[in-house]
C-alpha cells in the first residue's frame, strides 16, 4: 500500500515555539531581513506581509508602523495608507493568483480572534471555489501547497509593480 504523507514543518514551530515577549509586528523595523520577514513592501507608515502561519496561499497582512490596537488610535494618513494598499494587494492578487474571491478582515481584541491584539493588522486572503479541504474539518489544519518563497516572489513583483504605477 502507498501511503501519501502531508508535510507541513512551519505549524509545528508554532505550536511548539517559545512565544516571544515582544510584538512581532513592531520586529519589522530591520530592513536588513525583510525576506526572512517575508516583508513584501514598505510604505511611508505601513507594511505588507507574507504571513507565516497561513490560511491559504498568498495569505498576507497589512500593518501599521505605530503599535496601536484600534482603526480609532491610528493617524488618519496611516489609516489611507492601510485602504490604499488593500487595492493595491487586491490588484497583486488579481494578477497573480487569479482567484474567485478575497477574505479581507480585521479581528479587534481577542475575543474577536486576533492572535496579536495589541498591534492591528489586516488580513487578506486568496480564495478558491473549493479550497476548503479535509485537513481543516478532521485535523484543524490547512495544507498549503505553494512555497513561501514562491508566494513572496509573486506577490512582492506584482506589488511593486502596482505602487510604481500609481506614482
């Protein structure tokens, strides 16, 4: 009998890590490991990236510079930056990816889901007729079948691509 294997190294570092005592967020300072980062693109007061522990392909993340947990706390130019790059990864993902929908949402506090209340950030996600799978109805776990490394390029060309032509 073959038996097929489902590998998926990156949830278990999660599960397992040691959780750091710092805002992850606020770690996208250092523009030296913007790749380890999986940090796609740096604007004037936020940043998109890659998120590590996705829900599909291409799940990326909108942030703010400024440690804030609310839409109320951040500066209204943060805020338009924010929106304005929502288009823009709209586009990205449109010509990248080509899929059926987008998931875009924000989880305020941890009673709304947010595994990182303290710094808001905003979730996009790539969707697919279909793309729910059995992993995540038996086990609570997603297969995720492109590389990081594969996203990141993707994204990050078309991303920059997009900000070049609206300049």
């Amino acid at each position: 009998m073959n038996k097929k294997y489902l590998y998926s190294p990156w949830r278990l570092d999660y599960i397992m890590g040691e959780k750091p005592g710092d805002c992850v967020m606020c770690r996208a300072t250092d523009t030296e490991h913007d790749i380890e980062n999986l940090i796609l693109y740096r604007g004037k007061s936020c940043y998109v990236m890659l998120n590590r522990y996705p829900y599909n392909n291409g799940h990326l993340m909108i942030v703010p510079f400024a440690h804030k947990s609310s839409i109320a706390e951040l500066a209204p130019e943060t805020w338009q930056e924010a929106c304005a790059l929502i288009g823009i990864c709209e586009c990205a993902y449109t010509q990248a990816y080509h899929p059926d929908g987008i998931n875009i949402g924000i989880n305020l506090g941890s009673a709304a889901g947010a595994g990182i209340a303290e710094h808001l950030h905003i979730h996009m996600v790539p969707r697919w007729h279909g793309d729910s799978n059995f992993m995540s109805v038996v086990a609570g776990e997603r297969v995720i079948p492109e590389a990081f490394e594969t996203s990141y390029e993707r994204l990050r060309t078309q991303i920059l691509k997009l900000i070049k032509d609206h300049e």
